[in-house]
C-alpha cells in the first residue's frame, strides 16, 4: 500500500464531488488499488488536507468539468474525516521544495517519517462528518505556493538545482515509439477492432474482468426497423461491433449497457477532408442511430421488441460460455443473497431490461478524434432521451493509436515518448 496526496488545486467542487460521488481522479496510472490517499484543496494561501480514503477499483466515472485531465480513476472506501490541517507541515522534512517532493503527480511517499507525520495530524484532527469549508475562496494571482498542485517552474537553472536535490522530480524514460496507422477496422494484423478486442482488458484497467461482460461479436445484435406500407425503412436497422456490460453493486442500476462502436481511418482515410466528411457523414449517423433505437423517439413497440431481442442473446452467450454463467451468478447473488437459484436467469433478465431503459451509453473508439469533435458528439448522443423517459443515452469516446517500438531505453521507467 501506498500513501499519496492527492491535490485539488483551489476547487472545492472537485474535492467535494470526489468524496460525495466516492470516486477520486489522477493524471498518471502510477495510483493502485489500496492505496491511503490524503484528500487536500487550496484555501486561500494554505493547501488543507479534510479527508483520507483507500482507492478501491479502477472506474471510468470521472464527475469533474475537467475530466479529460484525468487519466485514471478510482472508487474508493473507508473514506475518513478531520478538521482541516496545512500540509506545509511537510516541509519541516522537505525543505523549501516539499511540495515536489512530496505531492507533485500524487507521486507514492516513500519517506516514514513524512508518513507518520501526516497520519499523527490526521488523528489527532479527526471528526465524524465532512468539514464544510465556509471561507470564500479570493481569485489569487499565481503565488510561490502555487506549485504545490502543478509543481511547474519556469526558470531552468531553479529546476536543474531540483532535480539535483529531488532525482524523481524528472520524468524517467521507458522508451520511444513511432506511431503508425491501423490498416482498418477489422485487419486481422493491423486492425484496430481486432487489436482492442485481444488486449481490452490491458488497454482499459477501468473495466475490471471480474466487474465487466465484453461480447466483442460483431453481427450478433442488430436493432429492429419497422416497415410502411410492408416495406422495411432504410437508414434505422444498425449493428454495434460489441456490448460491454458493468456491474455496480453500489449503483442504483446495478447494470450498465455500453454499445461499443469501433471507427478508423486507418492507412485509407489520411487527408483532413476525408476524415471530416466520414465523421459527419458516417460515424456520427451511426451514433445517432444507436441512441434513437433506445429512445423515446422510437416506436415503443419496435423498441421493446429490440430490447427483449437482444436480452435474449446476451442471457444466451452468457450460458454458452460457463466462467461467464458463473460471474452473473456471483454479480446476483452479491446484490440479492437470499434469491434461489431456479429465479437467477429471471432476475437477470429483469435487471437487462432494465439497464437498456434507464443506463445506456454508447462508446465510440477511434485512432483519432479531437476534444471539440468528442463534445460535439457528445452534445448529439446524450440529447436523446431513454425509454423511461427520464435518463438521457450517454455517451464516451476513446481514441487508440498503434505505436512501434524505436528504441527501448529503461523497462522500469513510466513514461513513453511516442513520434508521429
């Protein structure tokens, strides 16, 4: 177990949403589950640490307005209070570069004596309830202190003298790597949806294998169209490339239906006129379609009949393949111990129904995609409406690159530098 610090600069809207929604973000994949986190926010001049928590499983559920700065994430427990205390404390151990030493990167604190330090002060604060922080937070200038949340120093000779004093204040090297393109979609060398679908669970540490179902079958759920005058209309039926389900114990739904839509420009589609004309053309009409078959917008009927359809062929490949009967029925009986076994598939089948009414999110992943185009996308999804008629389709985008190898400098560095 690692002990870390985790800043939240001057906003008291994330410090609060990562306790109220128990989830805390990180802008590397350094953290680990287990690890004791110190919470702290910037109030005024001082950095006040309120809370500590154990990180619990790795989550894709990122609340904050800057979540994109958040590259890992976590839920966490045995989340613990105190009165606010300054962790300048610190630098009675640290000098006058504590905060690098200490808190930059939410890095692991090695140092026992700055352990005990912090967990003394934490004690001997401790209170039942979370502080409410009443002061007004002034709009300060930029301050010496400042670079205890970003640790960014501008001028070379002071950064040169910190990395002298505190070796791990420079970033270490793995290794450099090109990046090539995919050759399409489905390649079976250079495919992107091939490649993704072998090593998921690697990519996406967010979606742990004992807490997520991936059905990467391409041709096995097709949405129902409907027919005027006995004709099918064109432009409604769509197929996802693979379903991801969640399971949340802690959720008020206990399932999530994730529709996985794979997109790639590949070695094909390399000029910018291409690219925008397949997005707006081709990629977001399919979203579109994949939100409306779930939405009030849609017949009911040819929406139920979808819904059941595709309940039917999940319950199917699950007791095809036996590890996955067992880790349903584990997912059940955590939530409703008492629930016979004879009644296990029923519930399944209810708690499905009920996720693609109240809990449906599409997923694009794609070799390339700026963050204009994934908001703009995401305004379009998440405007319609589910079945219930009271949750929005939401929507998340991924984009994947393929990297080759051009020199391996250091296999137990964390950081890579990639070439286009």
């Amino acid at each position: 177990m690692a002990v870390r610090i985790s800043h939240c600069s001057k906003s008291t809207e994330n410090y609060f949403l990562c306790l109220n929604d128990k989830v805390s973000g990180f802008t590397d994949r350094s953290p680990q589950i287990g690890d004791l986190v110190y919470l702290v926010v910037k109030i005024g001049k001082k950095s006040l640490c309120g809370a500590r928590f154990i990180l619990d499983e790795p989550t894709d559920y990122k609340p904050w307005k800057d979540a994109d700065n958040y590259i890992s994430a976590f839920t966490i427990k045995n989340i613990e209070f105190c009165k606010p205390f300054d962790i300048s404390i610190l630098s009675d151990l640290g000098g006058k570069y504590w905060a690098i030493k200490f808190v930059q990167r939410a890095k692991s604190i090695t140092d026992k004596q700055a352990i005990k330090l912090l967990n003394d002060q934490f004690l001997s604060n401790k209170i039942d309830t979370l502080y409410q922080f009443t002061e007004e937070i002034p709009q300060l200038e930029i301050d010496e202190d400042d670079y205890v949340e970003n640790a960014t120093i501008e001028d070379e000779k002071e950064l040169q003298k910190i990395i002298k004093v505190i070796p791990d204040a420079k970033v270490s090297i793995m290794g450099t790597f090109q990046i090539v393109p995919f050759s399409n979609e489905i390649d079976k060398i250079k495919g992107l949806e091939t490649l993704v679908n072998e090593h998921f669970y690697s990519l996406f540490p967010q979606f742990p294998k004992s807490k997520t179902l991936l059905i990467p079958e391409n041709r096995l759920f097709k949405t129902k169209g409907f027919k005027i005058d006995g004709n099918n209309v064109l432009g409604i039926r769509t197929l996802p490339d693979g379903i991801l389900i969640e399971f949340d114990k802690n959720s008020k739904n206990l399932f999530r239906i994730n529709l996985i839509e794979y997109e790639c420009y590949g070695e094909r589609k390399q000029k910018e006129i291409e690219k925008s004309s397949y997005l707006n053309g081709t990629i977001i009409p399919q979203l579109m379609r994949f939100a409306s078959a779930f939405s009030i917008i849609t017949d009911e009927q040819t929406r139920v009949k979808t819904i059941e359809s595709w309940v039917d062929k999940i319950i199917t490949y699950v007791n095809n393949e036996e590890s996955q009967t067992s880790k349903f029925i584990d997912w059940i009986k955590e939530v409703r111990p008492e629930i016979k076994e004879r009644s296990i598939e029923r519930e399944m089948e209810k708690l499905l129904i009920e996720s693609f009414k109240t809990n449906l999110r599409v997923v694009l992943i794609i070799d390339e995609l700026s963050s204009e185009q994934k908001s703009t996308i995401k305004n379009v999804v998440s405007s319609f409406k589910l079945a219930n008629g009271e949750s929005n389709v939401q929507f998340t985008a991924y984009v994947v690159k393929l990297v080759q190898k051009i020199n391996i400098v250091d296999n137990n560095s964390e950081y890579a530098l990639t070439i286009q």
